[in-house]
C-alpha cells in the first residue's frame, strides 16, 4: 500500500493540498493519511476527497500523537510516497507581551512536530518519496512582533536543506515551500486582520490553491524551495545580499 501523509489536512492549505492530491496523477498513492485536530473536519473531507482518506484525529502538539504515528506506520507499513508537512501556528505579539503558552506552542508546533513526523516517517520512504516542508517567507528576515514565528520558520528553512542533502543519496526528493500570506485561517487565529499591521495590509495574497498545486509540480521535478510570486522572490533575493538590520526595518509586522 502506498500513502501520501498530510499534517495540517483540516483546512486553509491542508485543504488545498488535499483538493491538489485529487487532481494530481503523477503522485497519485492508494490512501491520504489526513491529520489534523478536528475529526469532524477531517471526515468531510474525506467524504468528498476523489481519493481515498484514512482521517487520524492528532494533536501534534502532544508528544503522544507522534507514538501513535508510529504505531500506525508500524502496524500497516505502508510505502510513505509523500509527506506533506503542513501543520503550523503562529501568533502576533512581542516576546515580551504574548503568553509563554501560545509561543511554545508554535515552536511545539512548528519545529518539534515537523521533526518528529519527518524522522518517524522517513523508514518507510524509498527512492521516488517526496517531502514537502511548509516555510514562510518570514524565514528570510526574522520579523519583529513574530519574532518566534519567523524563527521556527528559519529552522524549517534549515532543517530542509541539510535534510534534501542527507536524503538525496537514497532518491528522496525535499522541498521547502516559502509562501506569503494566505486568505486562510492561519490569519485570524494569528490575530492579523485589516488594521492590525500595515505591513500585512499592503502585501500580495497567494493563492493556496495555486501554491499547493505549483509544490507538488516542484517537488516531482527535485527542486529545493519554491517561493510563490515575483514579488517574493525579489524579496528572497534582497535578503541574502542587503543587511539583516536593513531588512528587518523593511519586513516589521
């Protein structure tokens, strides 16, 4: 059996990857593992997926989802042909200002659950097997009042490339996605709506349609990160050849 894994499945980007996975025949698998909180929200999608879904109702901010995983993995050894990487969080805030709880629960979130799955799921990948890993464009530049968001995003950045390398040798292709923002839930619960930063307020959209779509054309054809939209791409480049401090005034939230 063959399966595609998806963190994050319930919505926003999840949700699109889901709809993208249906369309997509090149890397079709016989079952989607969807995981995600919310059960409910898992087996709609499941019932109107066009292809098979197996809903796993995990919170990967506690330590015993990942045993469950494992088990799971285990149990069925299935030939994991993508993973898909997209559980995240994050919140606007000061270091100083947010509660303790909602900034370790992104590095919860963001970095030790994205590690745990990759290094429980990546036995039963072999040459062909693809790993997307789901970044920002806050890795570039860390960005302040999003200090924590930005550098989890950084190590996801990191994590990936020294991972593409490690993995390369037995076939397994990993690609780190750096979108701007989207229309999706992550917004609301991150606290940002109109008004909240300018910042926010006067940049391009992605579609998560689109960038769900165009990740798994880059993943297939091997390349390392794929950032959605001129725009951001420039902003990529800036941030490798100009000063940190500069670009930091540039990208404050």
């Amino acid at each position: 059996m063959t399966v595609t894994i998806l963190t994050g499945a319930s919505s926003g980007l999840g949700q699109s990857f889901l709809e993208a996975l249906g369309q997509d025949k090149k890397y079709r698998t016989d079952e989607v593992w969807l995981i995600a909180r919310r059960r409910e929200r898992l087996e709609e999608l499941a019932e109107r997926s066009a292809i098979p879904c197996r809903v796993i109702p995990l919170d990967l901010t506690d330590p015993a989802s990942f045993t469950e995983l494992e088990r799971l993995l285990n149990e069925q050894k299935p030939e994991v042909r993508l993973l898909i990487n997209n559980a995240g969080c994050g919140k606007v805030g000061k270091v100083e200002e947010l509660p303790f709880e909602q900034q370790t629960q992104m590095v919860d979130l963001n970095v030790r659950a994205l590690t745990a799955i990759t290094a429980i799921t990546l036995p039963f990948m072999t040459a062909g097997s693809g790993i997307i890993n789901v970044c920002s464009i806050a890795s570039f530049v860390p960005n302040t009042r999003m200090t924590v968001y930005s550098s989890t995003k950084a190590y996801v950045s990191s994590f990936s490339a020294g991972l593409r390398e490690e993995v390369k040798g037995r076939g397994i292709r990993v690609l780190s996605v750096c979108p701007g923002p989207m229309a999706t839930e992550f917004l609301p619960v991150a606290g940002i709506q109109t008004g909240v930063s300018k910042t926010f307020d006067r940049l391009p959209y992605c579609n998560p349609d689109r960038v769900a779509k165009k990740s798994l054309q880059k993943a297939l054809a091997g390349r390392g990160v794929y950032t959605p939209r001129g725009f951001y791409k420039f902003y990529r480049v800036l941030a490798k050849i100009l000063p940190r401090g500069l670009m930091m005034k540039f990208s404050k939230v």
